[in-house]
C-alpha cells in the first residue's frame, strides 16, 4: 500500500507560484480561492537575513483532525493517504474548516468543502500533481514513501527536512527540505 | 525582524484574514442548546423527586418552550450549512470520533422526548385545552405511563446535550482558544444556569423562585471558578494557548468578555441572588435576565474568539488594522 507525500526544497523554490496557477488549472479552482499559496519568511538583522520560500497545501496528514471531526464522513483518507471530501456527503457544516491547523480547506461555491486532493486523478494515471509537474526550479518531489528506492525516499533519508507546526499532533505529509 | 508574508495572494471567502466560517447561527443555537438542556434537566429532577406540584412553573411550563427553542436552534443550524440541502447525510451515519455526529444524534432524541414530555403537561399548563381524538387520549396514557423512564432519559440526555456543545469546541485543536476540557463542562454549567434563570422569569411562586435562584447562585459560583481555570491553563500551556489566553487579557475580548459575560453576566447576579439568600429583598428578574442575557453574550464571544486563535498566519490579522 503506498504512502503519498511530498517534498518542497525551500532552496530552489523561488516563489514564482507556477503551482499555485497551474493547481487553478488543473482541478477549476474558482476564481477567489485558492487550493495552495506562497509563504515567503524573512528574519534576521539586515544585512543577515534569511529567507525562506515556500509552496503551502493541504498536508494530507495521517492523523487528520479533519476526517476524525467530520459528521458525515465526507472527508475520508483513501488508499495512499490522501485526503479528500465526498462532494455529495458534505453537509458543509465547517467542522472540518475549524479542526485544520494549516487553515488549508475553504467553502466552494457550489457548497461543499474543498481542498487540494494532491491531484488523486493523475497520481491514480500514475502522473504528477500539476503543482509538482510545472515546477520550473523542480523543487517539489512527489512520490511513495513505502518505497525505499523512490526519489522522495531517498531525499527524506540524506536531506535535512521539517514539517510545518509538527507540534499541532497532526502528522503532515508534506515535508520541507532545508 | 521576523516577517512572514502569503505572496501568491490568498483571501479564500470566509477563511482569510481571520477564520469566520462560523457566523451567528452557530453561538444561537450553542445558547438555546444550553438553555433545553437545563430546562429539561431541572424539569426531569424535580418530576423524579416528586416535587412537580411544587415548583409549577420549573416542571411543567417551561418544557413547554423547549421544543420551539430546539427548533429556532436546529433551523439556525441548517441556515449555517453551505450545503443545505445534503443536511440529512447526517443521520445516514453514526461517527464516533465526531462530536457533531454526536449531537446530531443527540438532538435527534430529545427533540421528540421533549415534545412527549411538553404533551404529558399540556393539560395542566392550559387546562381548556381538548382534543376529539382517540388516538392523542391514547397517547397521552401512553406517556404518562412512561413518564418516570422518559424523566430518567431527560436527565441523561440534557446532560449530553449540555456538555457536547463544549467537547465539541474543545475537540478542534486547530483553534488554541476552544482546545481545553474544561470547555465542555463551562458549558454544561452555562446551560444549566441559563436554564435556571428562565425558570426564574417564568415562575410566579416566590418559593419556587427563591429555590432556583439559589440553585442558579451555585451554578453562577462554578462557572466563574471554571472560567478562572481556563484562562489560568491557558497561561501556563504552551504558547498558542498562551496567545489565545491574551485575546481576552488585554486582547480584542477583553473588555466584551469581563464587562458583559464575567461582571454583569456572571458576578452582578451572583451577589443579588447571594444577598437573597441573606434574607435582603431583590429583584430576582434581574439577576435572571443578566444571566441570560449573559450567557448570549458569552457564546458569541467564545465562538468569534476561537476562530480568532490559530497557529499559523497570525500576521493576516495586521491587514485588519
């Protein structure tokens, strides 16, 4: 069974949110929301500064807060574990919107909670989630991490790596490299 | 300097800057949820200790509103929903690990336990009433003969209705603010009082109001004990909780919350429904209705507060000012 996840290496992103439109393509994201976002962090004392770029989703966590709270069982972890709502036993009760630490999850229009499905209908083609695919620096891996001779295996076991907020308890699958 | 920035441009409707996906609907029906819970607990006790005649207006009259209070509060629920029409896909399923399967559930039950028990007391509340049907007389000795196991069932689920509100906020640790325990029985204790302080206004036996309002003195005496603790956990918890903690310690909340939930919801009442225990004559109604009005209050700040507290992108909020 594999274990989807994801890496982004915050040295080669460089902030040009390619995935950010190419997500909007790819799954008709309406115009207003988005399913991922750019966050650029600075800190230091100028001159020393430090600068960190990164491409946020949805973590597709293993111990989602978002599937254990939904009441109708709409936001269900498949095979693979990503994470995804059922359009059609989605009540829109926002359980789910108020339990995500990432803030990653947003009302559609048309009534149901959405949210980046790390592109399930290509990586089930055996493709790359758009994000992944446009990426013009190839800082985003996607792949299986019960495969040891994957790519995203082999970066996670020589790279140094972080999860964001891994104290909020949720055990999020896309990792940063640093 | 420390400085984090969304440079892609993120506003999605209702998440951005500050989470309010939960508008009025919600704290509405978290009150008159409360409120049910402690008209039915009250009215179930003292029917089960035989003390019905007693205390009219606390058994008999006020189960009367509960059904409406449910209703107004269950239609709230439905308004919130984005997707109103699929609302029934909550009863498809029970999920234990849901705190809002829960109280769907829940709801389910004393919903119409609350209107067998209102029919039990029809006649005494509003003795012209009568019916030419067979089948109401039918029913009508059919739930008086079940009236100790669905006083019994009251008890119990009152106590569920009151206290999942609050596990149900606490359960959602994305929101620092709502994540502690005592949440859970703070509400339950609101409710129960809110229920007292109805019974109050609506009862004409000083004996009765005299009662309750002690009752109500105890349960006022809890909460701002529990409401002490909260924010005492919060300070010495880590820092999200601590952050969420200052939103009411010289944050947006502070002057909403102890003013109006803390002083004139909880305090005020408090001392006059303690100066009557002393034997001092004072208007009971007005510590009933602060503590109502309170209680309101008290939700709406709770449920703004805790999507006000989260753990990442606090620096949207600078966009506000």
């Amino acid at each position: 069974m594999p274990r989807y996840a994801m890496t982004i290496d915050t040295k080669r992103c460089v902030g040009c949110a390619d995935c950010v439109v190419a997500c909007q393509t790819e799954n008709e994201v309406p115009v207003g929301y988005c399913r991922d976002w750019i966050v650029q962090e600075t800190s230091g004392v100028f001159p020393k500064l430090h600068l960190e770029i990164r491409s946020e989703r949805c973590n597709h966590c293993e111990d989602a807060p978002c599937v254990r709270t939904c009441p109708t069982g709409a936001s269900h972890i498949v095979e693979g574990g990503i994470v995804l709502v059922d359009h059609d036993d989605c009540i829109g009760c926002k359980a789910c919107i108020e339990s995500c630490p990432y803030d990653a999850r947003f009302v559609h229009p048309e009534g149901y909670v959405d949210k980046c499905t790390f592109c399930i209908h290509r990586v089930q083609e055996g493709k790359d989630p758009a994000c992944v695919s446009v990426c013009p620096t190839h800082a985003m891996i996607f792949g299986d991490l019960e495969d040891p001779n994957s790519e995203i295996s082999r970066v996670l076991r020589t790279k140094q790596h972080k999860v964001l907020i891994p104290e909020a308890g949720t055990h999020p699958h896309v990792y940063y490299l640093l | 300097m420390h400085e984090i920035e969304i440079t892609s441009g993120r506003m999605n409707p209702e998440i951005d800057p500050i989470l309010h996906a939960w508008g009025w609907p919600i704290p509405l029906y978290l009150f008159l949820g409360g409120l049910v819970a402690g008209i039915l607990f009250f009215s179930a006790l003292f029917y089960l200790r035989n003390e019905s005649d007693k205390y009219k207006a606390g058994v008999k009259i006020a189960p009367m509103f509960a059904p409406f209070f449910l209703t107004i509060g269950l239609l709230a629920l439905l308004y919130d929903l984005s997707h109103k029409l699929y609302f029934w896909k909550l009863f498809t399923t029970i999920r234990l690990e849901s705190p809002m399967s829960w109280g769907a559930w829940t709801l389910s039950i004393i919903f119409p336990l609350s209107i067998l028990w209102s029919f039990l007391f029809i006649k005494d509340v509003f003795p012209s009433i009568s019916w030419n049907s067979k089948l109401l007389d039918q029913l009508h000795e059919l739930v008086k003969k079940f009236a100790k196991p669905i006083a019994w069932a009251l008890l119990l689920v009152s106590i569920i209705l009151g206290i999942y509100t609050g596990i149900l906020l606490s359960a959602f640790n994305a929101r620092p603010f709502w994540n502690t325990s005592i949440l859970g029985p703070l509400f339950l204790t609101s409710g129960l009082s809110t229920g007292t302080a109805f019974v109050i206004l609506l009862s004409k036996d000083h004996h009765e109001k005299l009662l309750f309002s002690r009752i109500d003195m105890w349960l006022i005496a809890v909460e701002m004990f529990l409401i002490i603790h909260l924010f005492m956990g919060f300070l010495a918890s880590i820092q999200v909780h601590e952050d969420a903690a200052h939103l009411f310690l010289g944050g947006p909340y502070t002057a909403v919350f102890w003013t109006f939930v803390f002083t004139l919801g909880l305090l005020v009442p408090f001392l006059i429904e303690l100066l009557e225990w002393r034997g001092y004559k004072l208007p009971t109604s007005l510590a009933a209705v602060l503590v109502l009005i309170g209680g309101i209050i008290f939700r709406f700040v709770v449920v703004d507060a805790g999507q006000s507290s989260r753990w990442l992108y606090k620096f949207m909020e600078s966009s506000l000012k």
